[in-house]
DNA sequence: TGCCCAGTTGAACGCGTGTCCAACAAAAAG
DNA sequence: CTTTTTGTTGGACACGCGTTCAACTGGGCA
C-alpha cells in the first residue's frame, strides 16, 4: 500500500468509510471493509483511530458538512431572503441529497449510543437551523417577513422539512417530493406572512422534483 | 421452561423482544438475550420465527401499534376536534412516548435494509396521518378548523411533530418538550386558521411537559 | 550507501452473532 | 398404561466483529 502523511491517511480512511457507509448503512460499516475498499490492511484504521466509533463519527461529520457546505454556497448567490427561503425548500427534498439523508437517519437513531455520533449530529443539526435562522432574520429585517419569534420559527421550519424528508427516504412510495415541497411551502408561506406561492414561484434549480 | 400454545409463545417471544430492544436499541437486540430474558433456551425462536429480522419487525409492530392504540383511545373520549387536535400535540413530547420513539428512529434508519421493518414503519406511520386526518377533517366539517387540503396538513403537522420530537429524543438537550409544544401548536394554529393559543389553552393531561 | 523510523501488515485473540438440528420431556391421544 | 405428538433444549457450526501487536517494509536523512 502506498505510504501517506498522517492527515492524508486519515482523510483517505473517513473518504473510505463514507463509501462502504453509503451502500451499507452507518451501523454495519465494519473495519475490515473500510481497510478492504481503501486496498489496505484492517489494522491500519486502528493506528489512526482510537475506535471503530469515532471513524463512524468522522464519517457523518464529513459527509453532513459538505452538505451543509454546498448548501450554504447555493444560498450565498441568492439576493433577497424570499427567493433564498424558496431554495432552501425547494432543493431540500432532492434525491441527490438522499445519501446524506440516509446517513441523518441512521445518526439519530445512533446517537443514543455513540457518544461522538450524538455531538456530530446535534451540533450540525444546529448549524442547518442557524442557517434558516439567517435567512429569516434577514426577510424579518428586509420586511419581506412576518415573524414575531425566528428562532422558533427556524426549528419548525426545519423540523417539518426533516419530518417530510424522514417519509421521502425511509419510506420511499409513501410522499411524492413534489407533493412535499407544495406542503411545506404552504405551511412555511402562513408561518412567515407570505403570500400564498411565493415559496414556488419558481422552478426548483438543477434538482428533478419528481 | 413452562409449554405454551404456539400463539401464547410468539407473543412471549415478542414480549421479551421489547423488553430487550427498549434497553438496547432494536439493531442490537439478539436472539441469546430474548431468550434470556424470556428464560427459555435460545433455539425456541427460531422454532416461531423464521429470521431474527421478522422478530425486530414484529416487535417494533407491536410496540407501535399499542402506541397509536393507547393515543386513540384517550383520543376518542374528548369530545370536539380542537380538543382533541390540541391533547395531540400536547402530549406528542411526553417522555412516557420516548422508548416508543426510539423505536421509530431505529425503524426508519433500519427500513432500508430490513423490509419486514420497512413495511410495518410505512403502513404505521399511515396510520398515524389517519388519525390526524380524521380530527382535521371532523374540524373543517364543524367550522372549528379551516383547511382547504386536510390530506397535506396531516402529513405536514405529522412531519412538524416527528422532526421536533426527533431532536428531542436523539440529541436530548437541543429543545426542550415545553418549548416544542409551543413551536408546534402555533404553526399548527396558522395552518388550521385557529385563533393563536387554541391548542395550548388546557396543560397536557398527566404528562410532565419539561 | 546505509541506517532509522514512520507507515503498514496480517495473523491472532476473545467474544458475539444468526442459524441449525438431533435429542429430550411433557402433554395429549389411543 | 402405552404411544404419538409437540414444545423445548443446548450445543455445534461457520462466520464476523473490534482490537492488539510483533514483525515487516520503504522513503528520506545522515
């Protein structure tokens, strides 16, 4: 196996895991497999790693912060809090974000018994809240915005966009995602004193909306 | 160990499932500690089950359907829709429903890899929406609520709860129940054209909302 | 050129897993 | 009181798990 620094070892280990954990599940990702697709021995993971866990951990983290990353770049382009708003739930159900959906699912059924999974996952869950919480403040601020209480209104939002997504991916047949994004802009549109529609006014970018 | 009917054993067997998966998690509940805990030899499982998996999924059912159960009935006894629209939400965080919830966590994250579990989490969760959509719609019927698409409120208000109790329950100290009750009975309120504070105006009936 | 140390190996350890099945015992049928 | 049926036993099997560690490279420095 060719030899590596320890930072680019350590990256190529979680890169690793982060495939097996895709096609198997966080919970049955396993050393030996990890080692397998990276081409190397099993005993490897251990000299950069305290635990199997804390690879488990590193795992979602990576894959739950570029994800949030990619989202954030999107929303930073975007002018005006409405037309970000209306991204933001128009793209949340996309099936590209599936996988990263999937390891969501899998860290909060986890958390309770991962302890490093349990701090990736609550504080990255917060993360995804301050950003709606940005936007909000800045449509409250700009006037586009009703919301006597944007904290609140951010975990809502986020909760109901997660409660939706939870259906879309474990459940695969049971909601549409179109149908998804229609509710959840009703209901984001009355939280937020918009008119009706103007979270859809506009075609979701680059994600097919079936 | 003490003969049983065949119907009597599977419902011990599932039984001691529970029991098991409410310490453990349902993903590391094993046929040694079932049997153990039911105090019979371990072989006796695979004598009523015809996999391990069909023993989670059986257990998750049941512990799920006692659940939607017991909320049914306390549901039955209240006497008008907003009443009973706002014990739901009131009491949706109650701790008493955490072990249950965990359940569902696992389920979710399990269901794509376990079908046995897929299909008891998705028809439950159905059931679930059922019984929103049944108070929505006796709501609209009596003037109490105003909603031009039941269907989508009841998945939408079904998804809002699921993902703040999820936070709850997954990352413990984020929210807190009391402030998750009040988050979610105000958008509901919006969503269904109530008066703001209609689901909020009675404490939740024997739960500790902290 | 030769040495040294960091990166890497892979077997071994102890334990746990689901599944299988021949043997056993208790209840029911004759 | 036999015989048959049926619920139950518990060890065997093959495998997989995370973790450990002495032995083995191979690249960079002296």
């Amino acid at each position: 196996m060719r030899r590596m620094s320890q930072r680019d070892r350590r990256e190529a280990i979680i890169d690793a895991a982060i495939e097996v954990a895709m096609e198997n599940g966080l919970g049955a990702t396993t050393v030996r497999d990890v080692a397998g697709r990276m081409g190397s021995s099993s005993g490897l993971i251990h000299h950069y790693f305290e635990s199997m866990d804390l690879v488990l951990a590193g795992a979602f983290r990576r894959v739950a912060e570029k994800d949030l990353a990619t989202s954030r770049d999107e929303l930073a382009v975007l002018g005006d809090p409405v037309t970000q708003l209306a991204h933001f739930v128009n793209t949340y159900f996309s099936p590209d974000r599936d996988p990263a959906f999937q390891f969501w699912l899998d860290a909060w059924s986890e958390a309770g018994r991962n302890g490093a999974l349990q701090q990736a996952s609550s504080s990255l869950n917060v993360e995804w809240q301050q950003t709606l919480l940005t936007i909000i403040e800045s449509g409250v601020d700009s006037g586009d915005f009703e919301c006597s209480d944007p904290f609140g209104a951010s975990w809502s939002i986020l909760s109901l966009l997660d409660g939706l997504a939870l259906q879309i991916v474990a459940h695969r047949t049971v909601l549409s995602r179109a149908q998804s994004i229609v509710w959840a802009a009703g209901t984001i549109e009355r939280d937020l004193g918009l008119p009706s529609g103007a979270l859809r006014h506009q075609a979701p970018v680059g994600a097919s909306a079936l």
